[in-house]
C-alpha cells in the first residue's frame, strides 16, 4: 500500500514550483495539467512535466500527473506526450472528472498502447480517478471496478458542489445554513464504500483556505475518522498536519502490533481462536481491524516503540 497521507497539487506550468515540491515531506505529489494550467500554457506544462519527472530527485514520494479531462481536446496528448516522455519515472495517472467507467477503461487502453509501443512495463502506470460531479457520483462502483489500474478514489469537492448546486463559496467547509453534522458524510461515505469494496485507497479533496491551519485540520479528522486514506493538501502548511492526522497515533500503531503478535501466538502456537492481550479479548475481528492501523503506520514509515504486553 503506497502512503497517501498528503497529496501536493503543483502547477504543471510552474517551474519554481515544481522545484520547490520536491523539498516538502507530502507523500505523494502531482504535477497538475488541468485547473492549475491555462489553455495556452498545456503544451508547454507538459514539457515542463516530463523534464521534472525524468530529473528525478522525488525520494520514495508518490509520482503523479492529473491530465485534462476526456472531453477536452487536451487529454490525449496529455497522456501520450507524459508516458512517452518520462514513463518510467511516472507512477499513476489522475483522471479528473471521472463521471463514467468509459472514462477509466479510454485510459487504460492508451496506457496499454503506449506502454507496448515504447517498451515499459504494462500496467505498472496506476491510474487515480476524481470524483467530481454527480453523474460520477451516482456511478462510483462502476468507476471504481473498471480497471486494474486504479489505486484511489479521490473526492472533488469544488466541483461537485458545483454540480449540486450546493449553496457556498468556500470548498471544504460546511456550506452556509448547515449547522448540524457534515454536508458531506454521504459523499465521503459512498466514495468510501466503493473504494473499499475494490480495494482501492479514498482521498480526500482540498480545502482552499490554505493558510488556515485549523480548519484544515478539523476537516482532514472528519474524513480521517471515516477510515480515509489521506487528503490534498495545497500549501507546504498543510503538509504537516495532514501527515499527522492521517496516521495513528504512536500508542495506537503499537497497540495494533501487539495485538497481530498476540493473535499469530494465541492461533498458531496455541490453536485457539481468541486470547487475551492484558485485559483485552481478541479474536479475528481484532485482527482484522489491527491490521488496518498496522498498515497505515507502516506506510507511514512508523517504528514500534513497544513490543511485548501481558497476554495469556
């Protein structure tokens, strides 16, 4: 499982952005062809991806490109020009505006051609789809079992909210008048849902005010809560926090490894199907839900810190 605790958006069309990306701690980062790019600026942007890409200097950060969408006349060039240009040194595409499975399989097929045609590996080049307007929405599942390629789910609040005719100008908070729990629990929950389902990670969308620390921490626990991966994070400010809120804590991730030692001992070495960990019973679905935070620590490149527990 890759670490997607943070996701830094960089425009493409930015060189001293992209320098600067490559100095912060986000786990994964993509080079932006769409919203972030003017349509006169694309076939430059791409130039500037490729040579970004093919510089190296990422460390074990996640390596993504978001191409245009695929009404636009701008997509497939996108693709074609990255992948041929610095493939190798690419690790997922992201599909914005993923609003059919159509969308992931046209994908899939132009990656697959372009990898047999130059040589790479096929299928090594994963493919992250946006969620962003409600015809997606409503086709999540489909979305999200059309390819095996696909590695996340993420949520595009801007333009979702959009699509809803949600009432706010401020994407990631609570739209005004919304007093009462979160406007977008079903949201988060079906994207969730569908992505867990196909053994996909669910990323969470930006929240714009950047220099508001806060508020993006309060909303990253929101989706953090509901058992999401990670979230886009806009400003080297929000990296921080991000990367804390998307990983559990110390006592947690050590609590979860003892209790997989435990488990492993009481059923392989003893033959029986639960046992005690100091005062707790554990079964299977203490395993199951130990693995969970187990894993998320180890992709965080976490380290136990405790190692053994009264257990019988």
């Amino acid at each position: 499982m890759r670490s997607r605790r943070t996701t830094l958006a960089v425009p493409a069309s930015n060189p001293r952005f992209i320098e600067k990306a490559r100095e912060l701690p986000a786990d994964e980062f993509f080079l932006d062809l769409e919203d972030a790019v003017a349509p006169q600026a694309k076939e430059e942007a791409r130039a500037h991806v490729v040579a970004a890409l093919n510089a190296g200097g990422w460390s074990d950060r996640v390596r993504v490109v978001r191409i245009n969408d695929v009404t636009t006349p701008y997509a497939y060039r996108d693709v074609i020009e990255v992948v041929e240009g610095a493939g190798a040194n690419l690790d997922c595409l992201m599909l914005p505006k993923a609003s059919s499975p159509d969308h992931v399989v046209w994908l899939d097929l132009l990656l697959t051609q372009i990898e047999q045609a130059s040589g790479l590996p096929v299928g090594r080049i994963g493919i992250e789809a946006q969620i962003e307007d409600a015809r997606g929405l409503t086709r999540v599942e489909e979305i999200a079992g059309s390819s095996r390629r696909l590695e996340t789910l993420v949520f595009g609040p801007g333009d979702l909210m959009a699509s809803l005719n949600m009432k706010t100008l401020v994407v990631g908070e609570q739209p005004p008048g919304y007093t009462e729990g979160d406007a977008y629990h079903f949201i988060l929950m079906r994207i969730l849902l569908a992505a867990r389902a196909h053994d996909l990670q669910a990323i969470d969308g930006p929240y714009f005010g950047v220099r508001d620390v806060e508020a993006f921490t309060r909303a990253a626990r929101r989706s953090a809560a509901l058992g999401f991966d990670g979230k886009w994070v806009l400003h080297p400010a929000q990296i921080e926090a991000g990367n804390a809120v998307y990983s559990p804590s110390q006592e947690d991730y050590d609590h979860a490894e003892l209790i997989l030692d435990a488990y492993d001992h009481a059923t392989r070495v003893q033959g029986r199907g639960a046992a005690m960990l100091g005062d707790e019973m554990i079964d299977e679905a203490s395993r199951k839900m130990a693995l969970v935070i187990a894993a998320k620590g180890r992709a965080a490149g976490m380290k136990r810190t405790r190692s053994d527990e009264s257990s019988a």
